[in-house]
C-alpha cells in the first residue's frame, strides 16, 4: 500500500505531517527529546515566551476535572534573552519546524519579541499568544492587554504591530471566551495573520467547598482537554466558513480520530496539548493513527479530509 502524502501548508509554512504539540505542554521541545522523536512531529510550539522573565502565579497551579484539567501556570518563563541563548540552538538540530510562541504587554515588546526572532534561522514561524486565560493580574482593570482576542480591534492592531516586525509565518492563538469568534477571526486575517490557532483554554474556575476558596493559587485557569473538544471543533467549522486562511485545531486531541474531527470541520493541522501530560509521545500516536486511517481510506493525501465534513441538510 503506497504511502499518503501528509504534507501540509500553514500559509508559507510546509510540514511533513499536520500533527504539532501545542504551546505550554511541551516545554520547550527539548525536555521531551528522550522521549519522542522531535522530527517525527510536523510541528514543535514552544510554550509562550516573553520579553522578560516570569515567574508565573502561584501554586497549586493544575487542578483535574471531570475529562479534562484546569490549568494557571501563568506563562512561567525564562524570557526571550535565555531563550535565545539556551534553548534555541539545540532545537536548530532537532530537524523540526519551531514555532515560537509569543506574548507582549505592549506593542513596544510585541514589536521587540517578533522583531528578534525574525533574525534567528531557527525559528519557522511565530504564534501569538492573544488569548491567555490565566495571566497574573488579569483581574486588574488597568491591564489594558488582558485577553486582547475578545475584541477585534485589539486583535488587528497587535497582529498588525507583529505583522510589521517579522516576515516569518505568523499564527494567531484566539480565545473561544468571545460573542462571536468570527469576528475576531477575520480581524488577524485581514491584519497579516497567516494562520490562526483554535482554540485557546476555556476560562474556568473549580472551589473548594470546605475552604471556600479556589482550588488555584490564581481564581481562575484554562480549562483544557477532551471535555472541551466539542466545543473546539464547533469553533474551527465556524470559523472555516469566515476566512479564508489555515487552520490549526486544538482542544481535547488524544486519538486520531479526535483530530480527524478537526480536519474534517475545517482546519488544515492540529496540535495536541494536555494529551502530552499524561502520555510524551501522545502526538507522535495520533500521527500514526491518522496515518492509517488516510490508508485505509485510499486517500492519496490527508489534505482530501480538510473540510470535507458532509452536511446534507440532517
């Protein structure tokens, strides 16, 4: 049986299958390496940097739910000048595509952060991380940045502030807390995103009913894993009818068939995320599994199942 042909395009980006590990479960690549083969995946997304290092919020910071977890790390990071320093040059031998994800408090550090890694070879593409759910302080009125994908004009001003610092492919991270993600969609579209990344973590709390506090260190967190996969796949077919550019689903991906759901809605690639924490080579699975299926199917190539959902009026 011939081999499929899983390449596909994010914009200007090739990859050699569409299966990535999504930003913040993965580290930065290279503390999986002794467990997965890196350049088996079709893409490695850092977890976020910023410009200065941080310190995240404080613990407990992972809370389990029903099918899923709740999550308010905080974006804990050791800032743009280590990462550059200390872990971008062993991922330029990792054989990857590395996706830097990114995120900026002003347009000064989104310009500064882009700006930079446009200069490094090693970096593919960039990811912007508009939609943060846990950021510390975000319940503070003054930060004007907080969750900049909930309205359009904030999304198109700063991924156009991005779009003008790098030349590199760039990816719009959105947040499903909004009206209408439509909106917000078309707006990175028209501002210089080439792809967009659906979806970020769903707001959420879980309290302690003896304590009556939340069971965080931070009110509230992302809530992530098979639990929000409906929701996400809802999303990414919503969103495939309002633009025109690519695609990559994210939400609850454990198994093949999971991310068959999202191709198959509409996105183009999809990256799994809280999967990594309970099993390393989780992507490196649903690639396999994904594989076969293209196979069984007699399908030339996986990009027949972009889109291909079959809606007969049911």
């Amino acid at each position: 049986m011939r081999e499929p042909d899983l390449r596909v395009r994010l914009g200007r980006l090739e990859l050699a299958n569409p299966v990535l590990v999504a930003a913040g479960t993965f580290g930065y690549g290279l503390e999986f390496s002794r467990a997965v083969r890196l350049d088996q995946l079709g893409g490695l997304i850092t977890k976020t940097i910023t410009l200065q290092p941080r310190q995240g919020n404080p613990p407990p910071r992972l809370v389990e739910t029903p099918s899923g977890m709740l999550n308010a790390v905080g974006l804990q990071n050791v800032g743009l000048d280590a990462f550059l320093r200390d872990k971008l040059p062993e991922l330029a031998h990792a054989n990857v595509p590395v996706i830097v994800s990114v995120l900026g408090e002003t347009r000064g550090e989104i310009q500064e952060l882009c700006g930079r890694l446009d200069r490094e070879p090693a970096v593919a593409a960039v990811e912007l991380n508009l939609s943060c759910p846990n950021l510390p302080d975000r319940h503070d009125p003054k930060n004007r940045f907080d969750m900049i994908a909930q309205d359009p004009e904030a999304t198109a001003d700063v991924v156009a502030v991005a779009r003008r610092a790098t030349a590199k492919p760039l990816i719009a991270k959105l947040s499903p807390d909004v009206t209408d993600i439509r909106d917000i969609a078309q707006a990175a579209e028209r501002a210089g995103a080439d792809a967009l990344a659906l979806c970020n973590t769903f707001t959420g709390m879980s309290v302690d009913p003896a304590t009556r506090r939340s069971r965080l260190g931070s009110l509230t967190g992302g809530v992530s894993g098979p639990a929000i996969r409906p929701l996400a796949v809802y999303r990414v077919w919503v969103v495939r009818q309002a633009v025109r550019c690519p695609l990559i689903g994210l939400g609850g991906i454990v198994r093949g068939e999971d991310a068959l759901e999202f191709l198959i809605a509409g996105a183009t690639a999809v990256a799994i995320g809280t999967a990594n924490f309970a099993n390393p080579r989780a992507a490196l699975k649903v690639l396999a599994q994904l594989r076969r299926h293209v196979m069984r199917r007699g399908l030339g190539s996986v990009q027949e199942l972009v889109g291909a959902l079959q809606d007969d009026g049911r």
